[in-house]
C-alpha cells in the first residue's frame, strides 16, 4: 500500500479492495463495505422493506459483519431484528462464541435468542456420526428453521460467503451436480408450508471483506476454529488461487451461477413432515430427529423416552 491514498478521504490507504480497484483508510472502509452489502441486497432483492429478520450470527467474522451490516441497513427499509445463536455444546468454543455474540447483541442493541443443543437431547460432540460437519449443520438449519417459524419470522439470514458460494458452485460443477447447484439463491423463497425463506445478503462479500470490516469496526469476534473443521478446505483454496490470479472472479462467477439459477426456477421435490417433531422432512422422520434419537445416550430408556416425546 506504499503511497497509496484513501479514494473517499485522501489519507494514507491502508487496504485495497482489488474487486472494485478502491484503496481506502481504515476509517472510510466501513461505509465502502456497508454500501456494497446494500447494493447486493437491493439488486438481488434479497430483503424486502418491513420484514422482520431472523439474523443468524455464530460468532465468526462473517456472520458478525452480517448483523452489523443489518443494523446499518435495518433504518432505511424499516426491518426489525433479532439475533438467534445456536449452542452447539463444544466444550470451550461453544462457551466464547456464545459470549462473544452476547457482547455482540448488546453493543448493536439488538435482541438475542440462545438455542441450547443440549435442550434437545444431545451435543455435536455426542453425535456418533463419522461426519459431524454435516450432522452440525443439519442442527443449525433445524433449530434456526423452528424458532423462526414457532416466531413468525419473514426470513433467516445468514453469513454465508462469496467465497462459500463459489467453492460450493465449483465443487457441483465439477461432480456434474446440477440439481445441487441451482439450490443456490441469495434469496430462497419458502417452498411449504413451515419453511421460512432464507436470505444470504453477503453471497458478493469475501472472507477478506467481511474480517477487514469488522476490524475496522472494532467488532467482537472469534477467530479460533471449531475443533471439527476440517484442517482445509481444497474448493476454497482452489477458488481463492484463481481470485489472486483474476481480481473479481469469485463475485462474477457467484453472480453468474444465481443468475442461472433464478431463471431455471426451483424444482420442489415431494414434501412430507416429520412424525415425530411435525417439522419438514424428506421421509417420515426429519433428519434432526433421526440424529437425535442415534445420540442420545445408549441404553438410557429415560432419555429416550424424553427425547421422542420432546415435541409430542
Ligand atoms: P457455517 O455453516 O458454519 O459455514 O455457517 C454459515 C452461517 O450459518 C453463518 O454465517 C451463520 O450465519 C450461521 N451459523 C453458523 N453457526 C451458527 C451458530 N452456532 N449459531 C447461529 N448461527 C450460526
Ligand atoms: Fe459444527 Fe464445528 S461448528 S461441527
Ligand atoms: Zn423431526
């Protein structure tokens, strides 16, 4: 950044956001990143005036700048927000990231609901699954999915990334997965009934973007990773390498796939509703339920029993 000066201020530029050639001071960046996020969420439609937001918020970088960014949008198309925070029991990273996003809420003044794994019969840790990522995420879509429609939420919104986006586009592309990949709106409408839409409004913001606002914002957030992540993840590296070769690769190619994606509409596979639970479902019993019942600890009759009569 030798030399460089901010483009809104003059002063010296700390960092440039190579997508849209802009060198800027740490004190203009907030607004340059701000205003972007409203540009994505007014051509895309993906948030409407009035509605009220469930906003997701782990505690990591991503889903911190997205409530932030929330916040600044929440006044000008007259939102109302809540934040939901899902403890997932992992030991010590669950207890920081709940205490950061508590820290979190109250400095944005925005109310916060703590969902408790644990208040369902079972942990991540518990599960008994070779895949625990996928079991996880399983846990989160179910419980963010409830308590915005028990709440009666317009939508979920959450911090997924431009660079989630292109790694899972690269990734569907490649493995011929068509079906997979047109899932992928940056507004996902409700398709049935007790299925509230989904709104990703950073689906054009990076990794990069997103840790550079909320330093500058000074916002609390946690860096560790969970202790379940995998060491890497090769379709990121993969897409960032082409990013650093082709500034804007990752946006263009997120926007292109979205694009194809609204204009071959979504194909709605049958929809059924859990037996157990009443939630949605793709056999007689939901996902979340059959890991509930396979986590809950073996041999105890009791807590089966509390778990399958959870929601009766
Ligand atoms: P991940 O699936 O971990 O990549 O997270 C994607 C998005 O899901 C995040 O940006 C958050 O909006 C949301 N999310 C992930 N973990 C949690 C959590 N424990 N509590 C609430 N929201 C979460
Ligand atoms: Fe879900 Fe790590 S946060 S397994
Ligand atoms: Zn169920």
């Amino acid at each position: 950044m030798k030399n460089a000066k901010c483009k809104k201020c003059g002063k010296p530029a700390v960092v440039k956001f190579r997508t849209y050639r802009i060198s800027l001071c740490e004190a203009c960046l907030p607004a340059f990143y701000e205003s972007l996020v409203e540009r994505s969420v007014k051509r895309h439609r993906i948030l409407r005036e009035n509605e009220r937001v469930l906003v997701a918020v782990s505690g990591g970088k991503d889903s911190v700048a997205l409530a932030s960014t929330l916040k600044n949008l929440a006044s000008k198309l007259n939102l109302s927000l809540e934040i939901i925070h899902i403890n997932l029991g992992i030991g010590e990273y669950s207890e920081k990231s709940e205490e950061v996003v508590r820290e979190l809420a109250e400095m944005l003044e925005i109310p916060l609901q703590v969902e408790h794994l644990s208040d369902f019969g079972f942990t991540i840790p518990a599960v008994r699954m070779r895949k625990v990522c996928s079991a996880c995420g399983t846990a989160k879509r179910y419980l963010m999915n409830r308590y915005a429609r028990l709440h009666r939420f317009d939508v979920v919104a959450t911090g997924h990334t431009c660079d989630d986006f292109a790694a899972f586009a690269l990734k569907n592309i490649a493995g011929g997965n068509l079906e997979w990949l047109l899932k992928f709106q940056p507004r996902a409408e409700s398709f049935a009934e007790g299925v509230v839409t989904k709104v990703r409004p950073l689906f054009e913001r990076t990794e990069e973007e997103n840790l550079l606002y909320v330093k500058a914002k000074k916002l609390p957030f946690l860096a560790d990773k969970c202790p379940f992540s995998p060491p890497k993840d090769e379709w990121k590296e993969i897409v960032r390498e082409i990013e650093r070769k082709k500034a804007g690769f990752m946006r263009n190619f997120v926007r292109g796939i979205a694009k194809i994606a609204a204009e071959s509409g979504e194909s709605v596979a049958s929809v059924k509703y859990c037996k157990i639970c009443g939630e949605i479902a793709s056999s007689d019993v939901c996902a979340f339920c059959k890991l509930r019942l396979r986590s809950v600890v073996a041999g105890s009759e009791n807590e089966m029993r509390r778990c399958t009569g959870y929601f009766m």
